[in-house]
C-alpha cells in the first residue's frame, strides 16, 4: 500500500459516569457500585493504558469522566471504604476456598478462588501504590503523557435536551468545564453529552422559543460533541454524503452553525452499527459461551466461577470459567473487530477516495464491570489498530485539526437511548421527575428574580439548594425507574434529593426579611450539607452570572 495513504481514523470514547452514591447506602446499592468499577473497569483501564506505553504504543483513547464521578472519587472518604470493599472480597475468596476444599463436587472452583483473591490484593495494590488512591490524579497523569485524551461532560450528568431552564443548562455545562480545568489540568474545546442526547430549537408548551443545545455549548467554548448515528441528520448538501447508512458516520466534520453567531459546532457521529458488535445484550462479544458470566454468583458469596455458556440457559446450566480462556478469546475478538474495521476502511475509501474516520463510544464501565475481559479486548484491539496499514488510533483534537468536507446540516432531537429518542429518559413513569426538576427550576428563579441574596446565611441555603436541584437532574434516576433497575433505590434517591430542595427553600421564604438562620434552621441547612457534602465550589452566584 502507498505510504502517502491517509489511514481511517478511530476515535474511540470510553465515557465514564457515577451517579452520586457516597453517604447513600452501600449494599445492594450505594457505594458499592463505586467500589466495583473502579476495581473492574477504571484501575485494569489505566494499568491497560500503562502496559501500552511500556510497548513504546500510546492508548491514544478519549476518556471522559463526570464531575460528579471524579468528587467521588476524590473525597476524603473514598480511600478507606474502597479499601474496605477489597478486603471484604479477599476475605470472601477465603471463605470460598475453604468451603471448596471441603466439598468435593466443589474442587473445581479451587483454582478460581485463588484467582479471585490474587486478583483483588493486586487491584488494592495498584490502587494504592501505581495510583497513589487517586485516579483523576492517575488520568490528569495519562493525559499530560499524551497517552490519553480528556473530554468533559455536564456536571450531574444531566439529560440536557428536557432541561427546561436555560440556566441549568448553563450551569451543567459551564461548571463542568471549570471543573475539568482544576481537576484535569485542561479545558478541551469538545464535550460529551451525556446519553449523546441532543435536541435543536423548539416551541415550548406556552409557544417560548428554548435555543437549541449547540447554542450553550457553542456559548461556553464548545467546538465539537458527539451524537448516535441514530439521530436524524439533515445535510445542506446531500450529494457530499451519498455513501450507504452504515458508511455515513464515517465522512469528516459536519458543522452545526449558531443561529445567534458566525460560530458553528463540529459533530462527530458515533457508529451505531460497529458500536453494536460490543454493546449488543443478545449478539454482542460479551455474550460469546466463554466469558465470565456477570449474573450467576456463588451461592452465599459475591464471587462469579461460571462463564456465559449460553445467553439463555439458566443459571443451573453454567459451566465453570476459566480467565485463560476468556483472555484468549477477547483477543482473537480484537482481531476479528479490527479486521472488520479495515472492511469499513476499504469500501469507504473506494467510494469517496477518502479515508474518512469512524467514532466508537462506549460507556468505559462496559470494559471489565459488565464484561470481564473488556480491558483485555481493549488493548488487543489497539495493538492489532497500530499493525494495521489501513487504521490509526486518533483524539477528536487530532481530527480536527484536518477539518474537510465540512458540511452544514440541521438535526433532529435524538440519544443513544431506546428508539434514538428521549424515551428512555421521559415516560409514563418518570413523569413526576420530571415535573418535580422543572417547578424545582422555575422556583430557583423566582426567588433570584425577586431580589439579591443579602446575607451570607441565605446565599448558604441557596447555595445547597442549588446543589441539590443539579443532583436531582442527573440522568440515572430516571434511566434506572425507566429499565426496573434498582428502581425503588432510584426514586427514593430522586425523592431525598427533592425533599431537600423544598426545605431549604421552606426556610428562605421563612426568614421574609430577616438575615439570619434561627437555631433550628441552622441545624437543618446543616443536616443537609453533611448528607449531601459534594459539588461544594458550585454556589448561587453561578447559576445569577449565566444568562438564559
């Protein structure tokens, strides 16, 4: 092949996210989910990223980590109690071998709990001694020897298109951009919406005009997003994109332009179709019979020792896994991967003499939480990309410096959620939430409207009642009422947050005229902000400065 070939570029996203847990229960949910993907996906991710470099290969991934996820992770509370987790489970695997070496039917799983104890003292190990109990810290790292990229994303992880307050918007994004900014080292001219949700200009209910979403972003510095390919996408000239669906996502930047500026904002289409070989519940690689089977655990204990066997055998049906096996397969997955990535490569740059581009993005808790072996898969799959003569790994950075083709176009609401719509999000049981965020928001404003905050006590209650409105609007709540998953958990935490929100504006309309809390208020603002400890740099003076 000719040297002067451009190579298609693969700009592969791993987008991480956390809903807020810390101080909000720990078993079956809560902190634990932290606990999990950090030991699972974000430390066996990092240690991935680390073995490249020692091959002389950079990762050259985007990651994305939520504000609200790296607080977390960075409170003062994490260290111990993701210690204590992996404690716990090198003690269960302890517990495990002990009952397995008195049961013969059982000696067959010997050899897993020895592996599941090994596994867990190393992850402790490299959390404390490689990571230094930090990992934004480890990620700032990454990025500073461009192993890696950082992209932001809003600070709650909001469903931004059914926000209904330009404010909040303002506010999810731009405080998320500050916050990459201290804890990242940079402030990066693209960001990921969360659930790729997007929405264009519309009429609200009372016939208000609310600005389309590249407004905001363009507004706070954003140059470029992603969005699902299934969103619907109108180009000004169509004739530069006749390719086939499946080839689409992969012609260069198109431009989304202001209607209020000369600005425009770059967009990147994430690949559905390839996207799915990964993501796919019933057809994707995690389902292949020799993968760790993340649902069947040892009875009385949380270890796996069965591999999926098959998607839809019972689990009574599973047979004993082997991590050998698996790794095998994850890479001779890879290989398969990339060589279906080189077909795209070959039929795009036959039809369009272009090597053009193909955007992957995954949720990053997919590689090694859901599916064991993901980090593993992961990194086959940048070696085999950097053997290739057709591909190269690329940062949207990278792209976009190289803009052609730029086409105008328009979009259509969309998300990467059921149906590429806000469904999954927005429904017959989530209407409350919904209605509860959007009063919660307009309540906001009224009172700034009335007048100034004229004391420090009601710019403290203000302060944590915005807070709480921003951890109301994150996503999860919603997604987890709208899938049955640990609902009862999300509504409660949905509910709590809300409940928060109206006290503390009880008590600011309470004090009229008056500027200092009594005893009592003191003691409930205080409850409060010690239930809720996070997003403390936030405060009302930011949600005043951003104009709707």
């Amino acid at each position: 092949m000719d040297l002067d070939v451009k190579k298609t570029r693969i700009i592969l996203i791993l987008h991480s996210h956390m809903p807020y847990v810390l101080n909000h229960g720990t078993w079956p949910h809560g902190d634990i989910w932290l606990h999990e993907v950090v030991l699972e996906s974000y430390i066996p991710i990092l240690n991935m990223i680390n073995a490249l470099d020692e091959k002389g290969l950079k990762a050259r991934i985007m990651i994305s980590c939520s504000p609200i996820l790296s607080e977390q992770l960075l409170h003062p509370r994490f260290p111990d109690s993701l210690a204590s987790y992996a404690c716990r489970q090198i003690k269960q695997a302890e517990h495990d071998l002990e009952k397995f070496m008195n049961i013969e039917d059982a000696r067959w799983s010997i050899p897993m709990g020895n592996f599941w104890k090994a596994w867990y003292q190393h992850r402790l190990s490299d959390f404390r001694e490689v990571f230094h109990e930090s990992i934004p810290s480890a990620l700032a790292k990454a990025r500073e020897r461009q192993l890696i990229d950082m992209m932001p994303t809003s600070l709650t992880h909001a469903y931004l298109p059914l926000l209904s307050e330009g404010r909040s918007i303002h506010m999810q994004i731009n405080a998320a951009l500050v916050h990459q900014g201290c804890i990242f080292g940079q402030r990066p001219a693209y960001m990921w919406l969360p659930e790729c949700g997007y929405r264009p200009a519309i009429k609200d209910e009372k016939n208000a005009l609310k600005i389309g979403l590249e407004e905001y972003l363009i507004h706070n510095g954003i140059q470029a997003t992603i969005i699902d390919q299934s969103t619907d996408v109108i180009y000004e000239n169509a004739l530069l994109f006749n390719v086939p669906e499946r080839l689409r996502p992969m012609s260069m930047i198109r431009m989304l332009s202001s209607i209020n500026t000369s600005q425009s904002l770059s967009l990147f289409i994430r690949h559905q179709e390839l996207c799915s070989r990964i993501w796919s519940e019933q057809q994707g690689y995690p389902t292949h019979p020799e993968y760790l089977d993340f649902h069947k655990k040892e009875y009385n204990s949380s270890l796996r020792y069965w591999k999926v066997t098959d998607v839809k055998t019972g689990p009574e049906n599973k047979e004993p896994y082997s991590p050998h096996i698996g790794n095998k397969q994850a890479k001779q997955h890879a290989l398969e991967f990339v060589q279906e990535l080189e077909e795209y490569a070959k039929e795009y740059q036959g039809m369009k003499d272009d090597a053009g581009m193909i955007c992957l993005a995954f949720d990053t808790e997919l590689f090694g939480h859901w599916w064991f072996e993901g980090p593993h898969f992961l990194q086959s799959m940048i070696e085999y990309v950097a053997d290739s003569t057709l591909l190269e790994m690329a940062t949207i950075s990278e792209c976009m410096e190289e803009q052609e083709n730029i086409a105008k176009v328009s979009c259509a609401s969309g998300s990467w959620g059921e149906g590429g719509t806000d469904q999954t999000w927005k429904n017959d049981t989530t209407h409350m939430l919904w209605n509860h965020i959007h009063k919660a928001e307009q309540t906001l404003q009224t009172i700034l409207q009335s007048g100034t905050v004229s004391s420090p006590d009601k710019s403290r209650i203000l302060n944590q009642a915005l807070r709480e409105l921003m951890l109301m609007q994150a996503s999860d709540w919603p997604w987890l009422i709208s899938k049955n998953t640990a609902s009862d958990y999300a509504e409660h935490r949905f509910l709590e947050h809300h409940t928060f929100f109206e006290a503390l504006i009880g008590i600011y309309v309470q004090m009229g005229e008056r500027e200092q809390c009594t005893w009592d208020e003191y003691h409930k603002l205080a409850s409060i902000e010690n239930k809720d400890d996070i997003l403390r740099e936030i405060t009302i003076q930011d949600w005043l400065t951003y104009s709707a």
